[in-house]
C-alpha cells in the first residue's frame, strides 16, 4: 500500500505550534511577531501566494504587513524600503515574493535583508550556515524546510544508509534541500538538466525529490519500488476535462503511475506546497522568539 504524504495535516500541526508559540511570546512579552512580505507588479500567481501569507500571518496571531509595489518600482526604491524594515523593530520577518518582474535583480535585494528577518533562507548568512550544517542558529529556506518534515515523517530524523536524489538545483529549493538531507546522514546526489541518464539516477532513490519545474517528468520507470517521492513542483496546465480554458495544478511527477511504485509519494496539491507558507510562520516566529531571546520551538 503506497502512503499519500497528506502536507496539509502536517502544515495544521506546524500552525498549531506557531499560533501556541505566539500567543506565549504576547503573554510573556507583549509583543507579536512582525512580519512583512513584499510583492512588485501584477503577477496573478504571485499575488494569490502573498494574500495567502498576509491571511495565515494573523490567523497565527501577528502583526501581518504587505507592500504592494507597482510593476514600474525601481531597484534603488525596493531597496530602501528592505532597509526601512531591516530598521523597524516591529517588524521581525521580511519575505520578497520570488519572481521580481525582469528589470529588477533579485539577489541585491534578498542579500540586502537583514540575515536575523530572513525568513526566506536565502541571504548567504542563512545559506552558508546550512551548508556548514548549523541548523539550529539561522533561518532555512520554506519549501525544503517543510519537505524534510514531510519525508520525517516516512523515515524519522535520521536518515543514514538512505540515498536521496534531488532533482533541481536552485538557491530556494535544490541546494537547501540537498543540505538539509545532508545534515540527516542521507547519501545525496544533485541531479539537473545537465545530468547524465537523469532515469537511471532517479531509479537509484529510496528518497526521490523533484523540482525542475516540468510537469509530470518524473515516470513510473525513474522510480524505485517502495521510494518515498516528493513532488515539489506546481505546474500551471490546461484542464480541457474542468471545461474550455479551464486549468488545473499539477506537480514534476506523473502521479498515478508513480503512485503504484512508490512507498509514499505527496500529491500536488496538498503535498509539499501546504508545508511553504507555514514554514514561513515558523521561521517568522522563531525570528520574533530570538530577537526577544525567548526560548525557539521545534517544528
Ligand atoms: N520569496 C519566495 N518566493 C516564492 C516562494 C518562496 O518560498 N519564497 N515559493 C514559491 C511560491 N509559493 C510561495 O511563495 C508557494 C507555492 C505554492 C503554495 C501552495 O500552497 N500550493 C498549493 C496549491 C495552490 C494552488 O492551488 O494554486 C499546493 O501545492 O497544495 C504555497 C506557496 C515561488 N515564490
């Protein structure tokens, strides 16, 4: 029987500790955690992504900002408004919504957030303690953050003697999530679209991660009986079966033929993509715990 790894269950259970953890933070110091995300342009998907943090952000109980800025914001003024809230005590968490529209260098502007607000995991203070593996001092990365839970679940903590594949090598998922299953003893091999017999790779995972940003790429046959696979993509596609010009979420990973092979495989949705905007309220409210040098929950 092929366990579906149900990411929503565990999102509720991060949550249920974030909302804890800040309520105790209000009790004990009067303060909420702070959070800001910024957003620039007109990007639907984006936007739908930044509402529903704004939205999670006070329903666990803090202080929730969003900045809207236009399509037209120059880099100098992205900028200065991430120095504002480097500078506001009010504020303990700043995430920037990842695309920037074209003109605007994404990289200036993530390493020009102060690396205690990082909650994205991204400025190399954050990236470089991962990779030196101390986990318990910096903010990780949301998505890989959340898919270890997910595969913690299968495999417990310690993942020695497993290999583990990931497939995607970006700054925000591939090489944190390589890191983190690192730091759990996992034998890991990076693979991407450079890779050589990508398939024969991937058949040798007992922990098959996918990021690349294809739908369905992953087939049955790339995946090793019993594996535990974890889709990470979202895939925009027509849906012409929902009605004409209808379209529907789909992951990296053929589901249903990877499904009969794999041990345990998350869906998309409901898998990894849940775990993402509550490993953003965990990292905001471990940053608000440190920052008053109260004690940090474990997630
Ligand atoms: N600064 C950042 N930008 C982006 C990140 C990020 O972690 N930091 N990740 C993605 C988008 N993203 C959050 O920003 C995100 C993607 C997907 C989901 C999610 O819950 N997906 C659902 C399906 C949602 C749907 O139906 O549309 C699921 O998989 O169940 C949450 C957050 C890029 N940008």
């Amino acid at each position: 029987m092929t366990t579906i790894i149900d990411g929503k269950v565990a999102a509720a259970s991060v949550i249920e500790t974030v909302t804890s953890t800040a309520a105790a933070l209000e009790r004990e110091v009067g303060e909420k955690p702070g959070l800001a995300v910024v957003i620039v342009g007109d990007d639907p998907a984006s936007h739908t992504y930044v509402n529903s943090k704004s939205k999670m952000a006070k329903q666990c109980g803090f202080n929730s900002f969003q900045h809207s800025l236009p399509e037209g914001t120059t880099q100098e003024e992205l900028e200065k408004l991430v120095a504002e809230l480097n500078a506001d005590p009010a504020i303990h968490g700043i995430l920037v919504q990842l695309p920037l529209p074209k003109h605007l260098k994404s990289e200036p502007v993530i390493q020009s957030i102060a690396p205690e607000k990082d909650v994205d995991g991204l400025n190399v203070v954050n990236a470089g303690k991962l990779a030196t593996g101390d986990l318990a001092s910096g903010l990780i990365s949301c998505t890989p953050a959340g898919a270890l839970i997910l595969i913690n679940r299968i495999h417990g903590t310690d993942l020695s003697g497993l290999n583990a594949v990931v497939i995607g090598r970006s700054n925000l998922f591939g090489k944190p999530m390589a890191m983190l299953l690192l730091s759990s003893n996992a034998t890991v091999t990076m693979a991407h679209s450079r890779s050589k017999d990508l398939p024969g790779i991937c058949r040798g995972a007992d922990i098959l991660v996918a990021a690349v940003g294809r739908p369905d790429m992953v087939k049955a046959a790339w995946v090793k009986p019993g594996a535990t696979v974890i889709d990470v993509g979202i895939n925009r596609v027509p849906a012409p079966e929902k009605g004409e010009g209808k379209t529907k979420i789909t992951g990296d990973v053929a589901y249903a033929e990877c499904a009969e092979v794999a041990g345990a495989i998350t869906p998309v949705p409901g898998g990894v993509g849940p775990m993402t905007i509550a490993m953003l309220m965990a990292n905001t409210v471990v940053a608000a715990c440190r920052s008053f040098g109260r004690p940090v929950p474990k997630f």
